[in-house]
C-alpha cells in the first residue's frame, strides 16, 4: 500500500513540474493579455514622472497593451523599489522605472530588499546632467564664488534636495566633499517644491536634473552657476562645468532604466526589454532625451545590468573613502 502511495506522488509530482515547464512557454507567447503597470518611484512632474510616461506610451504600442504609470515616490525612490522586489506577482505586469538611488541605497540606507538579488535589469536609457542653481537674484554666477563666499561665512549656505537619497541629495553631498564646504540640507517632497525657497531666496542652492531645470533657467527664474556633465552641453554652452571650476573629474549624471523582479520568466524578461528598445527609437522618446541633455546608457538588459552592477560599486568606493557618509 505505501509503495502505491508513493508511487502515486511520484507521478503526480512529474506531472504538476511538466505541467508547469510546458506552460511556461505558452504564458509567455501570449504576454501581453491585459494592461501593464509603470511603477515610478518618485514624485509626480519630476523627471522620472515625464520622461517614463513617454516611454511607457511608446511600450504600449510595442507590446499592444496599455502601459499605465503608477507612481510610488518616497524614501528616496525605495518604497517603490521594494514594491517591485518584494510585492508585485513575478509575471511581468508590474515593472519599475528606476533611478540612480538604486545604485546608491545598498551602500547608504538600510533595505529590506537588495536590488542585485531580488531585481532583475531590463533595459538601460540614458543619463541625465544636473545643473547646480541658484536664484536670479543671487550675486553668485560662478562655483568658486559661491564656495568662497560660504568658506568665508558670508553665507549660511543650505541646499535643497527631492529628498534624502535622491540624485539632488547626493550631488549636493559630493561637492560638499569635494570642496570641504558646510551646506544644510533640506529635503523637500520633489524638486518642484524647492523652487519657491530656491527663487526667494531662502534657500541657496540646488543642484536638480536638467530635464526640470532647464525651463527654470530659460524662464530666467533661476541662475545656472555649473553643469555635473564631464563637457559642457550644448543646450547651455556658456555654463562650464564643475570639472573646468577647479575640480577636475568630477561627473554625476541622474541615471534612468528598467527592471522587474527577479523570478521574472526570461521569455518575458525579453519581450519587456525589446519593448524598451523599441520605444527609444521612436521620435517621441528620442525628442525627450534630447531635449534634457541625456546621454544612452547601455540599452539591452545583460550589457545594462553589468553598467548597474558596476554603477553599485562605484558608490561603495565612495563611502568607503569617507566621500559620502552613511544616512542611517
């Protein structure tokens, strides 16, 4: 009898793990069946925000569903991270448009998720410069006037930032480093908060991704004092960079690309990265990028996921050398 039984779950177990091989390959030939969700970690009309749901338009033409953005900001774009990492079903119908804080946060913050173990690369799309600002009224229009003004105590300086661990947090922090000066910082819920306090006065400077600070300093509310790009762009030739104002090899570009969760079935995995691909040919998608000085990342997910890997590192290397500090 008990070798019946046995038996029995033998067969059964064979059965069920091809049932599940065979179909596999089917659920993915029918991918996509229903609308797709865009997690975008961040606030609302930010770059991420912009820029993704261009994107995700671009997608659903490609992949013949909907791609609905959904948006998740908080704790540095980690809320939303850990959402896809930890909660969404592993089928493809949730994917999250990332930034560079997933680089950052395993070295700077406590995570309930690790993104190189619980996240898988899809596609990378491009990096974006930041311009360091500060307002028209400012009597500050270079870099070395407004670090020796703030060496020399004329100035309180403060910098405001999308929030902690965002890329307008962490520029900050470096330049802080790399020119000894002390800045305040003050997080806000998004750039777009800061601009009030930037334009007023109240606070002194902030150092935000061009694709939302570009029309500020066209609509002259803003004064752009320096680019983090290693050459000066062509959509503000007459800002010089960090690096040409005394501090050679300085970069930081705000970085966007895709990824799923980890058990995401590889034949899907590849349909969503074609989808990406396919979206940054488009002359919409291509317009945008453009339009904020961004420049293409290693775009299919296995020569993106290596760029990433490395990108993780790098800031490592930064709080090991005492460059950046720890935010928990």
């Amino acid at each position: 009898m008990n070798k019946i039984f046995k038996l029995t779950i033998i067969i059964l177990a064979n059965l069920i793990g091809f049932i599940s091989i065979s179909s596999q390959p089917v659920y993915a030939a029918e991918f996509p069946t229903h609308t797709i969700e865009m997690v975008i970690p961040y606030a609302a009309g930010g770059s991420a925000d912009v820029l993704g749901r261009v994107i995700a338009d671009e997608m659903g033409k490609v992949l013949g569903q909907s791609v609905i953005v959904s948006l998740k900001p908080g704790a540095g774009g980690n809320i939303g991270a850990e959402y896809i990492a930890k909660i969404a079903r592993p089928d493809g119908y949730s994917f999250l448009f990332a930034s560079v804080s997933l680089a950052t946060s395993p070295s700077l913050t406590k995570l309930n998720f690790d993104p190189k173990k619980d996240l898988q690369a899809i596609a990378g799309v491009g990096s974006i410069p930041s311009l360091m600002l500060v307002s028209s009224q400012s009597p500050y229009k270079t870099l070395p006037e407004f670090i020796a003004a703030v060496k020399s105590n004329q100035v309180q300086a403060s910098f405001g930032s999308s929030g902690n661990n965002t890329g307008s947090h962490l520029v900050g922090e470096l330049i802080k480093s790399i020119s000894g000066i002390e800045m305040t910082h003050v997080p806000y819920k998004g750039s777009g908060a800061v601009y009030p306090d930037l334009i007023a006065g109240r606070i002194t400077t902030l150092i935000d991704v061009m694709g939302s600070s570009l029309p500020q300093v066209q609509g002259g509310n803003v004064r752009a004092i320096a680019i983090t790009s290693p050459q000066r762009s062509k959509l503000l030739p007459d800002v010089p960079t960090i690096s040409e104002q005394g501090y050679p090899g300085f970069e930081f570009g705000t970085w966007f690309g895709f990824f799923a969760p980890v058990d995401v079935p590889a034949p899907i995995a590849k349909k969503l990265e074609q989808a990406v691909l396919q979206a940054l040919k488009s002359p919409a998608v291509k317009e945008r990028l453009i339009a904020v000085g961004a420049t293409p990342l290693p775009g299919p997910g296995v020569e993106f996921d290596k760029w990433f890997q490395a990108d993780i590192a790098r800031w490592a290397k930064l709080v090991k050398e005492g460059r950046l500090k720890q935010l928990d």
